[in-house]
C-alpha cells in the first residue's frame, strides 16, 4: 500500500462559487442571517407604521411593517422592523422628508421623524438607519453654558422666544414649504422651525394654557389651526398671526383636523365627548354641527381624506366609532369596544395609500390595523364614494402582532343593526349657522 500527494481540489477549473448561498442549488436550507435579511427588505407592497411606546420606564420608536399581500393566507401580517430608544416619555410623532443632519446634503427626499416628550427639545430621527444611536438633529437644544447656569436649579417654565421650556405636545411638518416645522408645547407657545437652519423661526404667544393641537391647512399652505387647554382653538395666517380667528369652546381641546374635502372648515374634538365642525372663515360663530360621539374624552380623531364624509373618533372609554358625516348630519355606522385589546385608545390614523386600513393604539402598548372596509354597515355606508368598499373582503379583518395570541374583542355593533331614528337626538345638533 502506498499514498500519493493531492490536494482535496485537484481541478480548480471545474470549481463552482456562487455570490451568496441562495444561488447555490446544493444548498436547500437557509440560515438565520438570511431570514433575518429577508425580514429587513422593504418591498413595494409593505406600509409602515411608526409607534411611540413606554414600558417599564424605557421609551422607543417603534417602525412596524405591515405587509397586506395575501401570500401568507392571513390575509396580513405585521412585525416591529426596527426600534429606536427615546431619552424621555414620547407624547406626539411626525413623519417629514425633508434632509438635516448628516445627510442634509444629499439630493432627493428623506425619511425622518421629528419625536416631541417631556423634554423641551424636539428630536428629529432618521428612519432608513437601523440602530442608530443618535438624533440627526435637535430643535431647541440649549448651549453648555445655558445648562450649566441652570444645572443646580429649578428649571424654568417661563416662554421663551428662541426654545420650548416645557413639554412638547403636538407637531406639524408643512409639506408645501418642506423646511417648516411646527410645535406646541405645554410652556403654551406655538413655535415655527427652520429646518435648514434648525432654529425657531416664529414663536406665538396667543394662547394661556397648553397647546395640545395644531394642523397647517392642506391647501392653504400657510395657514395654521392651533387648540389649547385655555378650551380655544385660533386660526391665523403664519404670516401675520395678529389677524386670527377665534373659538371659545366648552372643554380643553384634544384633536383638531383640517376638512381635505373643504379647506374652509375643520373638526376638533374635545375631552367631554364631543366633536365639533366649524366654518374657519367665521370667527366665533358656532358650529355646524355638534356631535356627541363618547362619554368620556375623544383623544383620537381622523378624517378619511379619500372617502368624503368618512371620520373616525377613539376614546379614552377604550371605544373606536366611525361615522357617515355627510351632508352635516352624522350618523354612526359602526362601533367597536377595543378596551381589552388596545385599553384608552391614545391614537388612530387611515393608511393613506389604503384608505379604509385604520391603525389604533393605546394605553396597552398595542397596535392594530382594522380594515372597516371589511364592516357590512362601513360597505353599505360608503360603497356609492369609494370602489374600494364595493370590492372588499366580507370577512373582519384586524391586523395585530404576529406574537399576540390574544383573542379579538367580541363587543362589536354593526352599523346594519341600528336604528339611526332611534338615536338620541342629543347626540348630534346641526346649527343654523352660516352654509358652507
């Protein structure tokens, strides 16, 4: 017996590579890293949803992808992407596009978030970067030696022209004249900021208390709609802010949005149940109709800005309601108890590249996408203003993580079963006030 020398590839030529293990035919079984590649690619069929959260005292970003193909048999599903850690208790988002920080000077749009919370800064995040570590920028970010003079004191409360001294409550990015960020805060000041420059461009002082809300106009680019806790909502012309109108209401203000079928009028919700639509070009004058939509705070609103007469209300009560506004007479079309699942429902916004997928969120730390297209009363309500009803799936659909295995709440009303003539009428007035 003997042994001659070789080596184990003898023929080089003959050898086969392959770029990456999914083109080598051999290999049949995919490993973690390339699941996890898979779970990070963002196809054109997939929303995303940002989410604020706090648990046990950590707060974080969380940018949820939400992928309605219908490959996976369940006709959706929805996972947490990535998660940014937040310095302090998130109280409003806002997504923008345009540049600052480190990429500022790259050409096309961006994807960022500007993050209000307790503190009086507004941090701006980029969202295309995963696990990162820092803000691209600050807005209202005090100097060292500001700190340092206030370090071993009380902090001030007090307005200040050039920065927010207290929380940040609300913000509005403007998407016509894209360097524009608005914020309210609880110091009760109104401020603009320059993106470019990241300064306070503009601070308005016309409210006493809080500012909980604020929305630019979505065809008058400069206009601005602001409520406050003071219970008065203000509508001016960022220009020239000394020329505003003015609604004194009877509650501390929660929501307000603008009309996108008439930029003339808005709605604003308030914390004793009640949603209000008003004419912005008659200060003072009261509303066309009143609607009493919970019995306790309506802290979440949106209107459809597809599907004319189309909103929705969520309460502190743990109840989503969608109503059929149209022609100034609200009727409900369907309710659903979502307190088991979502407890106070803290937010709700309508997919704007699917008109008829509604994200709520509360107090639970959950969310959850319903598609009411799915609700036998939304269909009847709506499928004369959207082929979208008339062509959607009869069977209920709620979205929520892929690891809840809770049940769905049972506690629905359909909007078929009710009788609107036996609605009390105290639950919505229509004014005789000025036609819109």
């Amino acid at each position: 017996m003997y042994f001659t020398e070789a080596t184990i590839f003898s023929n080089l030529n003959g050898l086969t590579y392959y770029a990456s293990n999914r083109e080598d035919p051999y290999i049949t079984l995919r490993d973690e890293e390339d699941e996890d590649e898979e779970d990070i690619l963002i196809q054109s069929t997939d929303n995303l949803l940002l989410a604020a959260k706090t648990e046990d005292d950590i707060s974080h970003l969380e940018i949820y992808l939400y992928d309605e193909s219908q490959e996976t048999g369940e006709g959706g599903h929805m996972y947490v992407h990535h998660d940014i850690m937040l310095p302090a208790f998130p109280l409003c988002l806002e997504w923008l596009d345009f540049r600052v920080g480190r990429k500022s000077a790259v050409q096309g749009p961006g994807n960022y978030v500007a993050v209000g919370t307790f503190d009086p800064e507004i941090e701006i995040w980029d969202l295309d970067t995963i696990d990162t570590m820092y803000p691209d920028a600050i807005l209202g970010a005090q100097n060292s030696g500001d700190k340092k003079k206030k370090k071993n004191a009380k902090k001030s409360k007090k307005p200040n022209k050039e920065y927010h001294t207290d929380a940040v409550m609300a913000l509005a990015w403007n998407k016509q004249h894209r360097n524009i960020l608005a914020s309210a805060s609880a110091d009760t000041t109104v401020k603009l900021w320059d993106l470019t420059t990241q300064q306070c461009a503009h601070s308005f002082t016309h409210h006493t208390d809080k500012v909980q809300a604020l929305a630019w106009n979505p065809l008058e680019s400069t206009a601005l709609i602001t409520g406050s806790y003071d219970k008065t909502v203000a509508v001016f012309d960022s220009r020239a802010p000394d020329a505003r109108a003015t609604w004194r209401l009877k509650a501390d203000v929660e929501c307000l949005r603008w009309d996108p079928h008439d930029s003339h009028c808005y709605y604003v919700s308030t914390d004793d149940g009640m949603v209000q639509y008003f004419d912005a070009r008659n200060s003072g004058a009261q509303p066309i109709f009143r609607l009493h939509a919970h019995d306790k705070a309506v802290s979440a609103m949106d209107v459809n800005s597809t599907v004319q007469g189309c909103i929705v209300t969520g309460s502190t009560e743990g109840v989503v309601k969608v109503w059929d506004v149209k022609e100034n007479r609200p009727s409900m079309v369907t309710s659903r108890n979502v307190k088991s699942d979502l407890g106070q429902v803290f937010s709700i916004t309508f997919c704007p590249d699917a008109p008829f997928n509604l994200a709520m969120a509360g107090s639970a730390g959950k969310v959850q996408i319903w598609d009411i297209a799915t609700n036998a009363g939304v269909r009847r309500a709506f499928e004369g203003r959207s082929i979208i009803v008339a062509n959607a799936n009869t069977e209920e659909k709620i979205v929520a993580m892929a690891s809840d295995d809770e049940p769905e709440s049972e506690e629905e009303m359909d909007g078929a079963d009710i009788d609107m003539n036996e609605v009390a009428e105290s639950d919505y007035e229509e004014e005789s006030g000025d036609d819109v």
